[in-house]
C-alpha cells in the first residue's frame, strides 16, 4: 500500500511543498498549534506499518479474504493534520485514486495516552480498510431485512477483526461485555418483528449514525463471530464467511440456544 505523507511533512519538517488540501470540503479545517510536532511524528512511525496491511489479525484475515490485500492495496494512505474536530478518518476518492485520509492529531486528542492513541490510530484504519473491501466484495442490498443481515455479516466481521492484533487472545467473553451482548442480540430479535415500513426506515438510518456498541447488528456480528472463531477456530468463521451474508441472521438464531448467545435481557 502506498503511503502519501507530503501532507503531514509540511507541518513535522516545515517542508517547502504546498499542502494540495483537496481534502479539507470533507474534513473541514481547523487552526492547530506548531508545538504539537512530536506526537505526529510518533503516530506517522505507526502509519508507515500500513505498508504490509493487516497489522492486526494478518493471516486470520487474509485466510478468510484472499483477496483482501489485492484490492486495499489500491488505496493510498494520507496523513494529514488540521481538518476539522469532527474528523478522523474516512476513504475519500480523488483524481480516479481512492484515498485513506486520517488526521493524526484529531486522534491523538482522543485520549493523552500514547499507547492508547495508537490503538484508536490501528482499530480506526483496520474499520476503514475492511469496510473498503467488504463494499466491494458484498452488494449492499436495498429491503429492510437484507440490509440488517448485511450489517450483521460484514460488519460484524469488520469490527472482530479490528478489535485488537489477535483474535486468538480477545476478551469479549469477560463479564464487563455480557449486558452489550445481550442487549445487541435482543434489539436484532426485535427489530426483524418489526413490520411498519416507516419504523423500517427509521432503523436503517439511524444505523447509519449510532456509536459502534448503539449499532446492535454490528455488535451482535461481532459476538457472533467471536462465538464462531472461540468454538470452531479459523475454519468455523471460514465456513461462515464463505456462506455469504444472506440468512446470517437465520444461523444465529438458530445458535441461540448456546449459553453464549442467549438474547434474554436481564
């Protein structure tokens, strides 16, 4: 993957190249101070990873999306600094390339931990990156049903596979998750039983909106996911991903009489 950092290099080398800024209509701009130097150029040293995507959970990922590399190696990474508080990362297209703009200093006021903002630079690039190839692998369709299946199959699989470096090792089974857990997979029960076509509606976009644990089909695919790999290990959640989106929500109903995936809220 390419990675393009003349946007950033301006501000850490006070470099004579002029920003292009093409970006700044999506990401909006915003006035920053020179002092901040040090902790762009530690997040750039994280950045210059991406040239040998997935960071995290390579050979799961790559076992369960061959082609996963092939296509996300077309997007340029683009560091940048200076778009607006709202902003932190998004694939925006531009001149026929498709680009992964991420301002490094909005993520890093995220938290006054390093370790911490290089955790929200990876899950945030991993989600982009993922999501880049899921729409390309996967039409999205366009009734109500099929749409929530769609979220809860690709989705699910984005977010489990950019939790963290290694799914092998992950924590979603800890108490501190179960109430998420429960929560998710009841409001998917209930939003498949809803009939009203403008309640429909409603749902579909405001999916489009929420915080990832407010997103029940994301959650609930997730968990799911994390089920599949902890019982079934990469073959399971292979098995699962080779069976495509459609009736996802089916098999986990079907599942639901695991202990583990009980959608009976407390």
């Amino acid at each position: 993957m390419h990675i393009e950092m003349s946007e950033v290099d301006y501000y850490v080398n006070e470099s004579e190249q002029k920003k292009d800024a093409w970006y700044q209509p999506f990401c909006g701009v915003e006035v920053i101070s020179p002092t901040r130097k040090e902790v762009v150029l530690r997040l750039c040293r994280e950045v210059y990873y991406y040239e040998n995507f997935p960071l995290w959970n390579h050979a799961l990922t790559v076992y369960l999306f061959p082609y996963c590399r092939t296509l996300i190696n077309q997007i340029v990474m683009l560091p940048i600094v200076g778009s607006g508080k709202h902003f932190d990362a998004k694939v925006l297209e531009h001149n026929g390339k498709d680009y992964l703009v991420v301002d490094l200093l909005n993520i890093a006021d995220y938290t006054s931990s390093v370790k911490e903002m290089c955790y929200i630079l990876h899950n945030l690039c991993h989600v982009h990156l993922l999501r880049y190839y899921m729409s390309h692998a996967y039409e999205k369709p366009i009734a109500y049903i099929p749409q929530l299946e769609y979220r809860f199959f690709c989705e699910g699989l984005i977010q489990y596979l950019s939790w963290n470096e290694d799914a092998a090792v992950y924590r979603l089974k800890e108490a501190r998750y179960i109430h998420r857990k429960k929560d998710a997979f009841y409001t998917l029960n209930k939003a498949f039983e809803i009939k009203e076509k403008q309640f429909r509606e409603q749902i579909l976009v405001m999916l489009e909106k929420l915080d990832l644990w407010q997103r029940f089909t994301d959650v609930a695919g997730m968990f799911y996911c994390d089920y599949l790999y902890q019982t079934g290990g990469k073959r399971r959640l292979k098995e699962y991903v080779d069976a495509g989106f459609e009736g996802s929500v089916t098999t986990l109903m079907e599942a639901i009489s695991q202990q583990s995936l009980t959608m009976v809220k407390k």
